[in-house]
C-alpha cells in the first residue's frame, strides 16, 4: 500500500507480500457469462471467484479467533507461572491477530478487496512463513538449551551483572519489543482505516479511476505508514521473543525490501502525481531507518 492511496503492481517482480487476484480469469474472455449461455442445460453452473470463497474465508476468519483465544491464554497462565516459554504462544498469538486484522481492516473499509487473500496467509511466499518458522525455532531452542543466555553472553564479555541488573535489562526489553509491536500494529491498521477504498494488498501499475493523493492523517505524518507499521512491528516480535539472530535476519531483510519497494513506487507516484508527489516526498518521512 502506498501513503498516496494508489495501488501499484511490481513490474516483473514477484515479492513476499504483494498478492495478484485476477477475478477476470473465472470466466471466458474476462466476461462473465450471458444469461442465455446459463441457460444451456450444458453449460456448467457459474461459480464464485475462489478469491471471494465464503467457506474460505469463513474457516479462515474462525480458526486465526481459535489461535488467538487459545494461544493467548495459553501465554497468560506460563507468564503467570513465571515459565519463559510463553513467549512462543504469544508468538502466536500476535500472528494471527496480525493476519485476522489484515482482512478484517480491508472487509470494513475496502469491501471489494476483501478476498481470502486479504489474509495475508498463503500469499507472501515462502521466505515470510520459514522466516516465522525460524523465529519459533531459534526462541524454543534458546529458551530450552540456553536459558540464561543473556547472563552468559556478559559473562563472555566481561560485563559483571547482578540478578538485579539482569532483571531490569530483561524488563527494559521486553518494554522495548512491546512497544514497538503496538506502535507498528497500531501504525498500519491507522493507515488501512485512512486510505480505505484506497488501501489495496495488490500493488498494481496503473492509477485506478478516482485514486487521489492523500497527504492528511497519519499520512501527513509518515509517507508509507503501512510500511512502516510492518517494519517496526515486525522487529518488535523478534525484541520480546529475545531472538538475536532472528532480529538481525528481519532488521535486514525488511529493510532492504522496503527501501527498494519504496523507490520503485515512488517511480510511478511521481509520474501519477508529478509535482504534488514531488513536493510531499520532500516534506514527509518515511520513518524507516536511512530511508528518507
């Protein structure tokens, strides 16, 4: 999505977060059928996109609640129980409500893009699902093996610390990593909710009928606010996971792919828009570290 509320599409580039639904292939000639052909006692029923499959998206919408409710709770008695390993429920559960937002968002703002693949589930390749695998992975191993990897790792380096000290760096950390999970999440649903009809997972190459530049909001504030949300949520599951190899791998990756999705839109808003875009790129940010 971008902070002007136009939708483009990558040219000859497949990434892990842009989603093609093409409801034009369901039917001949990208036309729906005539009445008469229905007619035919031959001519096969017409069926329903498969990107607007009801039961799909219903079995989706109930089984990220049923991740949630239960993941959640799960995280809450381990918290309670001052058991370490509930991070990796709350993990969970902060992916699915991620997701369940994602369609939830574009449903009540942006009906006609309300497709299963407004999830954001099966849609981003496989690099961001072993991305999350990994994440699971490196927190459990830690967790399991290295428990106190923190105390090690300044012991290593010559750091004395007390149990004090390390409670207060556990504490800030975790402060840190959900912080920065609220700011992100909160970051791109306001900018979903903003943009509306504009907001579209499909990155698309051509300014769409009654597309506008949209300068006020939180976009007056931050020049791709969705991004944004996304980068900095992102690396705040990996602050309150405690993964160090995980945080670097997503700080790079995230970074690299916004930078360069973000040159190549800005390409095509420029010529949208010209100076308008022009004069707003100078004043907005996009918030993204050495990202201007």
């Amino acid at each position: 999505m971008t902070s002007t509320g136009i939708t483009l599409d990558s040219p000859n580039r497949r990434d892990p977060f842009t989603i093609v639904t093409n409801h034009a292939d369901n039917y001949t000639n990208g036309h729906p059928p005539s009445p008469d052909s229905l007619s035919s006692p031959d001519t096969p029923k017409p069926q329903i996109p498969p990107a607007f499959d009801l039961p799909a998206i219903s079995l989706r919408a109930f089984s990220l609640g049923l991740v949630l409710g239960v993941s959640t709770l799960v995280a809450a008695l381990l918290a309670i129980s001052n058991q370490p390993l509930w991070r990796l429920p709350f993990f969970a559960s902060t992916l699915s409500l991620f997701h369940f937002l994602e369609y939830q968002i574009t449903a009540a703002y942006n009906p006609s893009a309300a497709t299963v693949s407004a999830f954001l589930l099966t849609s981003n390749g496989k690099a961001y699902n072993v991305a999350h695998g990994l994440a699971f992975l490196e927190c459990a191993l830690r967790l399991l093996l290295i428990p106190s990897a923190t105390k090690h790792i300044l012991q290593l380096i010559s750091i004395p610390v007390d149990d004090g000290a390390l409670s207060t760096i556990h504490n800030l950390r975790l402060a840190t990593g959900f912080g920065l999970l609220v700011i992100g999440q909160v970051t791109r649903t306001m900018a979903m909710v903003h943009a509306g009809s504009n907001f579209n997972h499909t990155v698309q190459m051509k300014k769409r009928h009654g597309h506008f530049l949209v300068t006020d909001g939180i976009y007056a504030w931050l020049r791709h606010p969705s991004y944004f949300g996304f980068f900095w949520w992102g690396l705040g599951t990996q602050v309150v996971l405690g993964n160090a190899f995980c945080l670097a791998g997503y700080t790079v990756v995230l970074w690299r792919f916004f930078r360069h999705r973000i040159r190549e839109e800005e390409k095509l808003l420029v010529s949208f828009f010209g100076n308008d875009y022009t004069e707003y790129r100078k004043k907005v940010k996009t918030g993204l570290p050495f990202c201007p």
